[in-house]
C-alpha cells in the first residue's frame, strides 16, 4: 500500500542545462565506462510485480506482460525511455492494475504518471482520483476530481466526461458529509450531461436532501423515476424519504416497488467503459452483457458481449441464459431456443430456462407444450413469482381457471402488496364468478395502487357486473369512476362509464358511452381492447350486463 499519498512539489531543470548534464554524462560514459542511468524525480515510486493468483490465466497473462515491461522501464535498463513516455507507461499499466481491481498498484501508477509528465492529461487524475475513491480516500479523490475537471476544460474534454467527474465528485463529498458541495457538484452535472443523464443526477440530488428536506428529496427522487420507472436505487430512496415524511403508504408502495425492480438508474462514465474493455476475460464480458441487458437496455451490446463470454468459457449455463434472453428481447425465437435448450444441457433443474422454453412455445402458438414446460419450472422454482406468473397465465388462457388462480394465490400469500398477483387473483374471480372475492381482493390492491386505471376497471366490473342485483353497488363503482382521467384514458373511461349505466339499468345511455369507447379504442390503434369492447356493446344491445371476460 501507499503510505505517503501526498503528491510532491514538481522541480524541473530548465532544458538547456538538462541537456548539457546528458551531454557530459554521455562523455563521461564514453570515456570511464560508467553507466549513466536517469535519477528519477523526487516522489516517485517504483512498482513491483503484484500478485495475481485470483484472477483468471487470460488476466494474469495480460498484466504479467504489461508490469514486466514496465519494470524493465523502470529502472531504465535497456534503451531509457524519457520521462513523458515511461510517464505514459505508467498509466497504461495503472488502467490494466484499476480495471483489474489492483487499486494499491494503480494509485503508485498514477501517481509516477503525473510527477513524471508536467502536461499530464486530465485522464490521469481522474483515474487517480477513481482508485482513491475506491481505496476510501475521499478527500484526496476530491481533490484529484477538481483538478481533473480544470484540465478537461483546458484540454476540451467531452460534456460526458465533465459530467462524469462532476457526479462522482458529488458522490465523494457526500461520503465526506458535505452535503452542499455536494449538491452543488450534482447541480452543475445537470447542466452539462444530456437528457438521458438527468435521471441519475436527480437521484443524487434527491439523496443529498434525504436528511435535511425529505419532501425535496422526493420531488428530486420522483423526477429520476419518470424516466426509470422499474429503478430500485430510486425506489429505495423513496422509500426512505416517504418514511421521513410519515406516509407510511407511499413508503409501504416503494418497498414493494424496490423488492420487484428492475436495474439501477446510473451514470455512464466514459472512463470506466474504456477501462472495461480492457480486460478480455469471461467474466468481463458476462459483467459488460449484464450491465447492458439490464442495465443499459442495450441488447445488441449484451448479446454480442455474451457470445465473446461464451467464447472464452462455453461451460458457464448463466451466459447462455443470459443470451437467450437477450435474443428473446431482440425477437430471435430460434437462437433464445437454442440458447436456453443449452443451458438445461449444462443445468438440467434451471426453472428460468425452462420457462422462457415456455414463452417461447407460447409464442409459436403450442398452448400444451407452453403448459408443460411452465407447470416443470413452476416445480423446479417455487418461489420464483415470475415463472408462476407466467404458469398462472398459461392456465388461465387454457380455460383451467381454477388451477390459475391457486397459482396466483401461492404469490400474493408469499407478497400480499404484490401489484400484479392481485390483480390476477381478482381476475380469476370475476371468470369464475366470485364478485365478492373479487371485490375484496381489488378493495386491498386499491389501497395501495390507488392510481392503477386496470385495477380501477376490474373494480367497476366486479361492482357492476353480478346477475345478482343485491351483490352490485353502482354507487361505489361510480365514486370510482371519477378517478379515471378521462383526458389520460378516455377510452378506458368510457367502457366504464357504460359499465355503470348499464348496472343502474339504463342500456341505452350504456350503448352510448360503448361506442364512444370504441371510437377512442379505434382512434388510439388500442387492438387490445376492441374484441372485448365489441362483445360489450352486444350484450348492452340486449339488454344484458357485461361479461366478466376481462382478459
């Protein structure tokens, strides 16, 4: 480790008596045989060769190569390189050591780089500044970010690459509690990056407010999540904002939204990616694939990231599900197929792959095999409430509602507040005819989604719906109806509109609202809804309450 990670106050020769020394060190050479070597400028630190045992042989040989030359360099044996270019070596191997998690050996690297090069580039402190951070020394980080940040300017950086040193400066200073600086660094990285960068700066932002104004923090928070709507960081920290604030309801929603997210809202730094793509492993390229895929939402990246993983270890089952899911995103059924018949090869037991065997299926119009395969992995991952979504559905398009809603039932017993299982349940109700059950469960799902429109629906056709005039309450359906924005939704509002009339007995105003549904449906290219809306409008031509086939 570094022990004195103070950089020293630069000295240096004016040229010409830098190359009167050399000329009289050379003759002195010539005549007594005296091997003249350059003295190293005071502070620098000469690196030794680091231990490598716990990465894989592609890395050691890579690093290996790379610190043996740079040792070589060092002590100037052989042709002595000047001071810019084993300044420049220094770096090189610095990224090798920081992308390889070398942070100790990395720092010496930097360090040397910037003693030895005046006109060092604004990459080098940065990076610096990177392996500080990472090594815990926030302080002298921050220092190194600023410095950075000037010569990104005078040496014309990219505007991502003044965002990123401006965001992970704010990062370091809120480590060090300076809140403000804090603040500050992430406010003025809103006015650099792009808009697709703003999401992950107002997240920051949002944090910076946790402790001193949580409502702020969440107008800040709220922002991030209208372009990542699935981001557990955000979810999280609404959470704990909402908390703060006593709405223990907003609170309660965010953690359930946190348990089932999706990804992370985060920034893309230019640096880190040409430090990644440095190191050429297996792992590497899974990491690069996943960070793409979920990430990202590049699916062109990942899936070519995934086959280079494949490439260099073809025994990892995770890599070819992985792949398969991503050329399920990209619409490739064929290769998904192929990918995830791999993956049960390597994992006979891996529920996932079998239950994108069973999409898949699905897809191709085989309801039976789909069945099959999703009622194996429903066995194989119990407690996976995405495969018995997706096993619930499948038996639920097969008229087996019974069996479909034990299943969602499996998943709202394990996760009461769980959004989508409920909704499901209450489904499987109203197909059966259960009004009251369905009733109830929608009741429990509205309190917490109370702005879900699809709950909203099901919720005025289980109050609307029943043959049984006694069980049916156009009263409460209509109070529901009013939270429907019929600007937002107008299509949606005026099937449930018709709903209401046609419970209240008034078809006629119900046949109405119908066709103006169906306007809107045809207006808003909504194919979804036209089928059921259509069968709708015939029953309220005779005279008949809607059907409870909400599918």
């Amino acid at each position: 480790m570094v022990n004195d990670r103070r950089l020293p106050v630069r000295v240096y020769p004016k040229p010409f008596l830098c190359l009167a020394a050399l000329g009289l060190l050379g003759l002195l050479a010539l005549i007594t045989g005296y091997d003249s070597k350059p003295e190293m400028p005071s502070g620098v630190q000469l690196i030794e060769q680091p231990t490598l045992g716990n990465l894989d042989p592609a890395a050691q040989k890579t690093l290996t190569a790379l610190t043996q030359e740079l040792l070589q360099s060092q002590t100037f044996e052989g042709t002595p390189l000047t001071f810019p270019e084993l300044a420049k070596q220094y770096a090189n191997v610095g990224d090798a050591f920081q992308s390889y998690g070398i942070i100790d050996q990395a720092i010496i690297c930097y360090r040397n780089s910037i003693i030895l090069d005046e006109a060092a580039p604004a990459a080098w402190h940065y990076h610096l500044a990177q392996s500080l951070r990472k090594n815990g020394d926030f302080a002298f980080a921050v220092a190194q970010y600023k410095i950075a940040l000037k010569l990104l300017t005078e040496q014309k950086g990219t505007s991502q690459q003044k965002l990123a040193a401006l965001f992970h400066l704010g990062e370091c200073q809120l480590e060090l509690t300076l809140d403000e600086d804090a603040r500050f660094s992430f406010q003025t990285a809103l006015t650099v990056g792009s808009n697709i960068e703003d999401a992950a700066c107002h997240l920051a932002i949002g944090q910076t407010y946790l402790q001193s104004d949580p409502s702020e923090a969440i107008s800040h928070l709220l922002k991030a999540l209208e372009s990542s709507p699935r981001a557990t960081n955000v979810h999280y920290s609404l959470m704990m904002a909402y908390r703060k604030v006593k709405n223990m309801r907003q609170a309660k929603y965010h953690q359930q939204q946190f348990q089932k997210g999706e990804g992370v809202v985060a920034l893309t730094d230019p640096f880190q990616v040409r430090l990644e793509e440095m190191k050429y492993t297996a792992r590497s390229f899974r990491i690069r694939g996943d960070n793409n895929l979920f990430k990202h939402g590049n699916v062109t990246a990942a899936r070519d990231n995934y086959i280079k993983a494949i490439d260099l270890d073809p025994d990892d089952h995770s890599v070819h599900l992985n792949l398969g899911v991503a050329y399920l995103r990209l619409g490739d059924n064929d290769n998904a197929k192929q990918c995830f018949l791999k993956t049960l090869e390597l994992a006979p037991t891996n529920s996932l792959a079998l239950a994108n065997l069973g999409i898949i299926a699905q897809a191709a119009g085989n309801a039976d095999e789909a069945l099959e395969l999703l009622s194996q992995a429903a066995k194989l991952g119990p407690n996976n409430h995405i495969i018995l979504m997706k096993y619930g559905d499948a038996l639920f398009e097969k008229d087996l509602t019974e069996q479909a809603l034990q299943q969602f039932l499996l998943i709202i017993q394990r996760e009461p507040a769980n959004q989508e299982g409920l909704a499901s349940v209450a489904k499987c109700y109203l197909q059966i005819g259960q009004f009251s059950q369905a009733q109830t469960h929608l009741e429990s799902a509205l309190a917490i989604y109370e702005d879900d429109v699809p709950l909203q629906l099901m919720a005025i056709l289980a109050l609307s719906a029943p043959t049984d005039e006694s069980k049916r309450n156009p009263q409460q359906a209509r109070l529901l109806l009013e939270s429907i924005d019929s600007n937002s939704f107008p299509a949606e509002h005026a099937a449930a509109s018709a709903m209401v009339a046609a419970a209240a007995g008034d078809y006629d105003k119900a046949i109405v609202h119908q066709n103006q549904a169906i306007k809107q449906a045809t207006n808003q290219q909504r194919s979804d809804l036209l089928p059921q809306l259509q069968t709708n409008l015939m029953r309220y031509q005779q005279q008949m309450l809607v059907t409870a086939n909400q599918r």
